[in-house]
C-alpha cells in the first residue's frame, strides 16, 4: 500500500513537473507584446514595421489642457512629430495623421493622468 501511494506522488510530481516545464517552454515561443507589431507586403514580401509610427507614452487630459508625450515629447493638437501631425488627443487615445493617412494610438488607462 505505501509503495503504491508514493508510486502515485511519483507519478503526480512528474506529471505536475512536465506541466510547468511545458509552460516555459511555450512561455518561450510567444511574441513579446511590448514590440511593435510587423506585417508582410504582399507586393514585394518585404517586412515593414509600424514602429516609424510615433510611440506614444503618456496622456495628461484635462479641461484646461490636453498633452501627450510621444517618442519622449511634450506634444498639443498641431504638434509634428516626425513625419505625424498630431491631430486630437483624447483621454485614452490620439490620432495622428501623416500623408493624409490617419492612425489611433492607444493608451492603457492605468497611464491616462487627470488633471
């Protein structure tokens, strides 16, 4: 009987250890999602990155004032970052626009600051 209980922990450590390595491993070959997302080109299948987009950091949205800080710079509505011209800024988002072509760049509300 005690040969069979510990032969069954054996078998739950070594099932429960496959587990948790198999997660690593997985944990592994999942893509960082802190990197800016790639696409193929079907025309010449080269990869472009949306990492020319400016990146965008903080939000501070008020009544009084709206600011975000992209690639490290303090920016209003109107500011040019890069090639983008800052086109609206929300509490949890600004657009901006560059050869007539607009994007939404998003914040996670933990990082949106009211004043």
């Amino acid at each position: 009987m005690v040969e069979l209980v510990s032969r069954y922990s054996l078998l739950r450590c070594v099932l429960l250890l496959g587990l948790v390595l198999s997660g690593i491993v997985r944990a592994d070959e999942l893509p960082d999602p802190t990197q800016p997302l790639t696409t193929v080109s079907a025309a010449n299948s080269t990869l472009t990155t949306a990492s020319q987009l400016p990146v965008l950091q903080s939000i501070i949205y008020g009544p009084q004032q709206r600011k975000a800080v992209l690639d490290g710079h303090a920016c209003h509505e109107g500011t040019l970052v890069g090639r983008y011209r800052v086109q609206a800024i929300y509490a949890d988002r600004v657009v901006v626009e560059a050869d007539g072509v607009r994007h939404t760049l998003r914040l996670f509300s933990h990082k949106v600051r009211y004043e």
